[in-house]
C-alpha cells in the first residue's frame, strides 16, 4: 500500500468584477451585480462545481481606494458567506476579519455561528487593519504600530481559541427527564485578563462542527511569518518568481517546529491571477485588453496606497521614485517590499509597473492556455514553492467558470487534483485535523 | 373612496425551543436542533406562510442565565438572519445588537450588508448592555451606568445614519465607457467628532434598499421611551394589563412631536406568549404542563437577573422579598418594576411568581382558543394599547405553527390581518416610509 498521494488545494479569491483593476470596465464583467447576492451565490456554486476548497473575500474597514474609478464596496463578508452557506454544501467559506478595531468575544462568536450554519465549512483570514482610512473609522487619528498590532493579534487569537474550547464538544446532556441541558463542568470561562483584553466567557455558541474555524493568515512580513508559523493553518502569499515562492515557503515551514508543529500543519497557497485563452494569443489578447481599460489616475493612487508614499503627479513614462527604506514603513510590508523590487528587476516605468499591478495587486499574473497555467501551477507546486494556490480571476464571472471548466480538468487528468469532495467539512477538505478541545481529558 | 383600514403588524419573536422556560423539556420542543440552521429556516418560513411582518431574535453579549437547566447558546443574530434571508421572500429581519459594546462602524456596515442580501428586509433592535457579565466580556470590570449607556446609544445612532447616508442612492453611475464607476460628489464622509465616537466615513457599502434598516426599540424606562419617540419606528414592549398598555401606547406616541415626527411614524407591539388550544381547557392544561416542566432553581436565578437581586436560598412559598427602588437599579429598569408591581398587585409567592414568569419573562402570557386569542389581540388594537404584537411562541415550532394555522386566519376573517404580503421590504409591509438621504437635494 502506498501513501495517498500529495494533491493541491485551490481556494477562490473572489473580487465584486474581479481582480484586474479595470475588470468593471469590461464586457463580460457584472459590476452592477456588486450588490446582489446570487451574484455571489452563483459564484460560489461554480467554484463548488469545480471542487474547490473555498471562496474567500478579503476585507478592509473602510471605502478603498477610489470608488471613482473601480467597482469598490458591497457586502461584509461575514453575512455574505452565511447567506452563501445556505445555498451551498461542500465549500469552504474564508471570511477576512481584522484584529485590529475588533472585539475577540465578537469575532469568536461570528466564526463559531458561521462554523454551524455551514456544518464545518468556516475559515478566518486574520489580518490586522494598517492604514490611516482604517483608523479614522474607529477614534482614532493615526494607525496602530506595526508590531503592536501584531502583538495585539497573538492576544487575540489566544482569548479567541479560549472561547471556542469554551464548551466541550460534550457540554449538551440534554436530560429532558432530568431536567439538565447542559453539564456544566463542561463549560468553562476563558478567565483571560491580558495587555488588550480582558474577558470572562465562556462563548454564547457551543463548540462549532470544525472545533475552531480554519485559521488563516495572509501577511508575509518578519512579525507575519512569526505569527503564520504558530497560528496559521493556510497562507495565502504574494510570490511574483518560483525562487521567491520557494525561498518563502522553505522559509515559512522552517518556523513551524519551535511551536511544536510539523510542515504538514500549514499549507503554503500562492496567489495566481490566470488570464485564461484557449491560445496564449488570446490569452496575451484578453490581457492586453484589461490593460488598455486601465484608469491611469486609480493605478497610481493605488500604487501609492501599496507604497505608503503619495505618487500623485509623479511622471509615468518615468521610473519609479526614491523610496523609503523598508523598516520605516508602517503599512503592508511584504507589499511595499514587493513592489519596489520588481520595479527595480524588470527596470519599470511607472505605466508599466500600474499596468503589472493592475490585475494582481502584486500577485503573479499569468497568461496562457489551460495546459500552459496548469503547468506553471505545477511546477510551483512539486518544486517546493506552494501546497496549493489562491486563485483570483481577474474578470468574473468568465475568469472563474474558465478556470473551472477548462484547468481544474487539466489538474485532474494529472492526478494533481481531488475528482470528488471527501471531506464534509473545509479542514477535512485542506487534509487538517479537527483541534482537540484544551479542557477535555483524555478517556479510556 | 375610503381611507385604508388601519391593520395591525405582527413579528414572530423567535428564541430557542420557545419562549417558555421549560420548553426545552416538552415532547414537541426540538432543543437538540438550537444549532441547525435547517431549523430555524424552517420556523422563518412558517411565519412567512403566515404572513407575518418579520422574525426576530433577541441577543446577549454573555451566557444567559444558567445552560444548565435550559436550551441557552447558539447562533449569532446577524450571521443566522443572512443565512435565513437566502430561503425566504418576504419576511422581515430583525436582529438585536447592543450600541454599548459594538461600533458604529461594524454595525451600519452589516445592517447594510443585510438589507442589501435580503432585498430590503432588514431590522435592527437596538438595545444599551445592562448587565455584569457582558462588561466581563469587553474588558470592563462593572457595566456601563443607565443613562450614560443612552447617551452613547444616541450618539451611535448619529453616526449609523450618517453612515448609511454616505452614497446618494444615485452615486453609481457605473459609466463602463468614461471609466467613472461612481460618481465621488455623491458619496460624503461622516466626518464625526462626539463624545464616544470619532468616525470619518463614508461606509464602504452603497446604500441599501431601505435606506436605513427598520429601527426597533425595546427599552421602556424613561429613558428607553425618549430614545424610542427619537429614533424607532417600532417599539417592542412587556405589558401586564390593558390599561399598563394604553398607558404606555398614549405616553409613547405622545413623545413624538418634540422629535417632528407623528403618531404614524411609530408602531407599538406589546410581546404576547399565546398558549394556543383547541378548546379553552386544552390551552390551559398546556400551560400547566409546562409550569410542571419547570427547574425552580432555573427560575429563582432568572428572576434574580430581572431584578439584579440575589434570591438565592428564599424561601419558594414566601413572597418576594423587599427590594430597591428603581431608581437605583442600572440594569433593564421597566422590567424591574414590571415585575415588582406583578408580584404585589396579585400577591405571589414566588413559586407563583416564576411560573407567571416562566412563560413570557415579564411579557404577558395568554392561555386559550385561537377566537380567544385572536379577541385580545383585537381588543388591544382597537382600544389604543397596540398597533401589533410580539408574537412569542411558549413552544416551537408548535406554538408558531399553531398561530400560523389557527390565528392568523380568525384575524383574516376580521379584516385585521392582511391576506398577501403587499409591500416588498420590511419597511413598506409595517407601513413606514423610505428615509431620505440628507445629503441628496430636492430636484425639479
């Protein structure tokens, strides 16, 4: 008997028209269905048709960016994905909540209710919240210091993994005859009294189908990493070469061991933004496209957002401007160092460098036909750079269903992909065990 | 051409196994379901068979009571009614979430997102946190005192309208061609400095169905009614006897011309605990069954927390020993002297007292034939004590079910009820108007 063999894990980075910024712009885009919810539905169904591991949106406590020229704000995440649940059964539904400007008694309990209604299928991507438009919408005039706020999510994450082991799986007696609901030296208080929180518990919601939400962590910065290796379960990652992803994922999982786990216990998911053609020409055809619908203006507001360093006016047939140094940057670092790097390597115009970002943010874009995306998924995949990949359409609905019908089957014919769901629940699905509850004492 | 005739609005109160403290216990009660979704989607589309206005469900930020002797714990208001909005047309979504630990923020936002998913259904029951265990959850060692939790409440409900105020209705112009998503003159900052909150805006969703979700109120101390005539467009309220209600019904509507708004603008729904039998006897030996299913601890620590009174160890046949005045209660006060002239006007012992309580906390209980039911509900409507009720159920799904089948259609019969749902938000079905934006000017 041999060992089931390794497979990849897919999850759906989904994006109201999509990821490319100028996706709302283009024919087969939707973004007057931003607000609709079976958009969303239909969405998530198609990536469930697939035999995907999971949808995940992202998140940010204030209007992004400038509505002027993208298709920005819609739903919360958190109502969307149970409105989603209920009209699916198989996917894994990953919510972005920040740590930053959130309650842990709040966030624990959502995840938990989320956990229920969709019989297992919760995940949480923590972030913590960086920029000034975030913290205006909470008192305060400036942002929360880099290694505060992850200091700030360590004690969250702990406070939180307290409430959830608040109940016992076993907690419910439900002794109608003898009058007893609950055993109540099952339940317990998370008694935490910590530097940010203080909280007395136990949860308001009995332990959830997974134990605790699939936990998620997307920032690649030194406190990320750290804080990736000893609470993350999946890492969604921005990776622009197969050396950087490589040297990140050796890097990441080479952190694991002094929190007493093994590299199986997280899963390394690069974002890809595949620009699908049934030729490489319409490939390269449909890319060239989005890029000529690009708003010059919002890409360069948006560079400087990623940057921290204000571009307006800046020339675009220019290169990219002296920057600051990465330790003073108080933002998404990982982002900026990203960024600035691959200006520097490919020797960038400021147009070209807007024109690079705008389908991916960063990410890596690739285009090419079904056979040519599969093979850079598998490169990636068997040479030590990813267990898996955050897949962001850059134009939706067609960028997912393309995907679906056309390179989840090419995936499959390799042996490098599930055919059937045989898990119920999004941790079975990842191949992740069910945590085992802190309070309960072993039996037998 | 006649006026409309004046028809009264009811909500579906939905709690666990059902209201009744014993409920969990009674054959026909599904305890073991309190964390299936199916279940409560279920009882939502029972209440919209039957025509009813909206569901409902109340919410703490702690445990309640005591798990141990009853179904308590389980899904999160806000992500169970997006999860319920999915499989349902047209019921009304009401979720309670408390101003005193929440952010404006996080709350205008998912009441929009709500609205958005449900296509205009959403309601919020805006309640203050009373109570020490709560505090305990959000780093605090004491609650926040009576009327400094209004003052933050209504400083909460500035910023909320404010925020679901910030995209015009018309601010998408989603000019594909131009390149203009939305037009930016149309969207306006909160810009808020107060007391409790800094918030700078605008939200990061556009402006929902129904502008603002329904505001509902459910405080009815002196306090809870001048928030209420200011800023709630239904009002749920425990009333004992006719008169307690016509009282309360005059007082409240009287309150609202300060604010500039009219008698209309407002409905009163008095909770009702119907115990529906086929004949009188029937409906009264229900409710006797359930008072025998009854855990008298359960009952003695409940009534302790309505009165923030320690009534562990008196005696179950004596009466209800002295207490303070309400003056200096600071947790829920209405329902603190609710309770105290409910005792002392029909002279119980507390034996007596709980089992009063266990059916409807505080809200008046009614055992009898649904033409019986359907008279109360008639005589309170026309004889100025009610514009609708609160439905709350002693046993579900058969307290709900029984309404539905046996209730609703005495009050069809009357011309009292409506016989299809005419409206498509929840707004348009309790009869109150669309906001408008402030920032939107008058045209024409």
């Amino acid at each position: 008997m041999s060992a089931p063999r390794r497979t990849l894990h897919l999850n759906a980075f989904l994006m109201n028209a999509g990821h490319h910024d100028a996706a709302w712009r283009h024919p087969a885009a939707s973004p007057e269905r931003v607000t609709d919810l079976r958009y969303f539905q239909e969405l998530a169904r198609t990536a469930e048709r697939g035999l995907l591991d999971s949808i995940f949106f992202a998140d940010g406590l204030a209007l992004w960016g400038k509505a002027r020229h993208n298709a920005l704000g819609g739903f919360e995440p958190l109502t969307l994905l149970s409105a989603i649940a209920a009209v699916t059964e198989h996917i894994g539904l990953i919510a972005t909540v920040s740590t930053t400007f959130n309650e842990p008694f709040h966030t624990a309990r959502k995840f938990a209710s989320l956990d229920h209604i969709s019989n297992g299928r919760a995940g949480w991507n923590i972030v913590t919240s960086g920029t000034l438009d975030e913290a205006r919408n909470f008192n305060r005039e400036e942002h929360l210091e880099h290694s505060l706020r992850y200091d700030r999510a360590r004690e969250f994450l702990d406070v939180a993994t307290k409430l959830w082991d608040s109940w016992e799986d076993d907690a419910i007696v439900l002794d109608k005859e003898g009058g007893v609901y609950a055993d109540t030296d099952k339940l317990h208080p998370a008694a935490h009294r910590g530097e940010y929180f203080g909280v007395a518990g136990p949860l308001n919601v009995p332990r959830s189908p997974q134990g605790h939400p699939l936990l998620v962590q997307a920032g690649s910065s030194e406190d990320g990493k750290e804080f990736a290796a000893r609470y993350a379960e999946a890492v969604f990652t921005a990776q622009q070469t197969l050396a950087d992803g490589q040297t990140f994922y050796k890097d990441l999982k080479s952190r694991l061991a002094r929190y007493g786990r093994t590299e199986d216990d997280l899963l390394v998911l690069p974002g890809i933004a595949p620009v699908i053609g049934s030729t490489e020409a319409e490939a390269k055809a449909l890319e060239r496209e989005l890029t000529e619908l690009q708003v010059p203006e919002y890409g360069l507001a948006q560079l400087s957002g990623m940057l921290g360093v204000d571009l307006t006016g800046a020339d675009l047939d220019g290169p990219l401007p002296a920057l600051p140094e990465e330790r003073d940057i108080n933002g998404n670092k990982s982002r900026f160092t990203l960024v600035a790097e691959l200006a520097r390597r490919d020797g960038l115009t400021l147009r070209e460098l807007i024109a690079r970002l705008g389908a991916g943010r960063g990410h890596r874009v690739y285009a090419g036909t079904p056979e040519q995306i599969a093979d850079q998924l598998e490169e990636w995949f068997t040479q030590g750079a990813a267990d898996g990949f955050n897949i962001m359409a850059p134009v939706l609905p067609t960028g997912l269903t393309d995907f679906v019908d056309h390179v989840v089957p090419v995936l499959q014919r390799r042996g490098l992909f599930r055919t059937e769901y045989t898990g119920s629940t999004l941790r079975e699905n990842y191949g992740l065990p069910r945590p085992a509850n802190r309070y309960t004492r072993p039996t037998g």
